[in-house]
C-alpha cells in the first residue's frame, strides 16, 4: 500500500535571492514565478494529480492554484507544509546576515542549530515528515502534489535518504521544482531529484 508524493516547491516571488520571507504575510509570486507556475501546470497537465496539499502562504497557494487548474482540484492548506519559523531573521536581507555567527552556525551544523527565535531544521523536518507519513497511510493508492519551500523540501529529503541535516545544502531545490517519492507502512524511497523545466 503506498502513496505517491510531487514534494513542490513554490515559484520565484519578489524577496527570492534577496531576503528571508520566513511566514511572512504578502509575498506573492513575481511576474517571473506566475510564468514559472503555469509552465510547471502545463507540465504536470498531462499527469494523474488526485489532491493538492499546500503550505497557507501566498506564493504556495498561488502555485498550487495554477496546477490544480487543468486537474479541476481546490488545494487544501496544511499547516505542517508551511515555511520553518525563520524567527528573528524573518524579513532580513542576505547581506546583512554574512556576519551574524548564528547566520553561519546554521548554515554549517543544520543539524542542531536553532534560528533565533525561531525552529530548527529538525522540528521542520518532523512536521513535514509526519504529514507525508499521514497522508501516505490516509490517502493510500493516490497521485498527490504537496506545494511547500525549499528548505521543507531539503528535510524530507534528508530523512528519506537518512542524510544529515548538516548537509542539506549539498542538493539544490530549484523554485517551480518536483521531487517524486513514493510511500507506504514500508518506509519510503525518492524517485527524483529537483525536476525542473529547464
């Protein structure tokens, strides 16, 4: 009995490469990410998609939105989906964090580092860990997307693989990306890698 799982991440908004949106409220997509997201729905059109799950922030209900579209889904927010609590950094730019020390220490040892006032990377990788566990053994024999942030996305894969978190950032999760798993009460194995238009 499994479960197949597109782990997406959402498409380019305005901050991407510039700062730490974190939970932020009002960062849609940007021109570039709504273009990102309807090629990415043309691309998985064609797919058998049976729900959308989708992380309640701005820039993943508009790309789960694009994709449900030629599926005639409604995606369904999950809580567990949303961005990790970049706590005091939320909003900060980059380039006022290359001299932060805990900047550093969380780039270095994900595996125990905390973001100040805010969670570690092994509290975000159990909340998705646990939904996908969930829907695996609720939702078995389905096709499901799941639109959530890159970082989520590094976790599951971490856990699935049985990676350190120390070393999640040795892979890339591209914007408008798919990662398929497949899941079951027998463990769960990872299809592929960051699948991206380009």
């Amino acid at each position: 009995m499994t479960a197949t799982l597109l782990l997406i991440r959402h498409a380019a908004h305005g901050h991407l490469d510039r700062c730490l949106s974190g939970r932020m409220p009002g960062v849609p997509l940007s021109e570039a990410g709504r273009d990102q997201a309807l090629t990415l729905a043309r691309r998985l059109a064609g797919e058998r998609i049976d729900w959308i799950d989708a992380s309640p922030l701005d820039r993943t209900r508009e790309t789960a939105a694009a994709i449900a579209g030629p599926h005639g889904l409604t995606p369904e927010d999950a809580p567990d989906l949303v961005e990790i609590d970049m706590g005091d950094w939320t909003g900060r730019a980059f380039d006022t964090l290359t001299d932060d020390p805990d900047w550093t220490r969380w780039n270095q040892e994900r595996g125990i580092a905390r973001i100040p006032g805010g969670e570690t990377m092994a509290e975000a990788q159990a909340r998705i860990m646990a939904h996908l566990r969930r829907i695996a053994r609720e939702r078995t024999g389905t096709i499901g997307a799941l639109v959530t942030h890159s970082d989520m996305i590094r976790g599951a894969v971490a856990d699935i693989l049985g990676l350190s978190l120390d070393h999640v950032l040795r892979f890339d999760i591209d914007p408008a990306s798919v990662t398929r798993v497949v899941m079951g009460d027998w463990g769960a194995r990872l299809l592929t890698l960051n699948e991206t238009a380009g």
